[in-house]
C-alpha cells in the first residue's frame, strides 16, 4: 500500500474519533415512576422538572440524579410545562388543566 493511502486512511480515522468525542453524550436517568412521561424544563443547571400521565410531576436538584415525585392533586394527563425560574413556572393538562406554582411546585 502506497505511502499516500496510509496517510489518507490514518486522516479518516483521525477525523471520525476526534468528531466522536464532540457529539453528544447522554446518560440513561430513572425517574421512579412508570408513567409516562410528556414535558421536561430545566431553569437551571440543576432544577428541573417533568410532567407526565395520571398527574405526574416531578422535581429534581442535582440535575437529574434523582427525581422527588410532587403532588399537584389531579389524576389528569399532563402534557406540558414551563418554569421561568426554579421557583415559578406553570403546568397545563387534559380537562382545562392549568396551575401555577410560585414555590417551587410545593403549592
């Protein structure tokens, strides 16, 4: 094999590891429900939160290590949210459902 296929080859695989290591890498995270899930928003590096089936709604404050199930006293589906800070953020369902919480998710 001539000099010039060596280097070329050598230059392809340099280029395809170098691009592997600047894609994205995720880490599988459990959620402790079995629910379904519908709507994740972090404000923050380290809060977050998601919603889901049956009135799913959960938190989390170290990035999604570990999630804390938070009752928003409804069976209903929900299907998204928002929080525009970790404290205040707003949640909407099925059935008209529309909720605001101020503290976190907490009330």
């Amino acid at each position: 094999m001539p000099l010039r296929s060596i280097y070329f080859v050598y230059s392809i695989l340099l280029i395809w590891f170098l691009s592997l290591e600047g894609s994205a890498q995720f880490e599988v995270q459990y959620s402790g429900t079995n629910n379904d899930l519908t709507a994740i928003h972090f404000p923050d590096k380290a809060t977050g939160y998601v919603c889901g089936k049956d009135g799913t709604f959960l938190k989390t404050r170290d990035g999604g290590r570990a999630w804390s199930n938070l009752s928003l006293s409804t069976v209903d589906n929900l299907n998204g949210l928002y929080f525009k800070n970790p404290d205040t953020g707003f949640v909407i369902g099925e059935n008209n459902i529309f909720m605001k919480t101020m503290n976190g998710g907490y009330t």
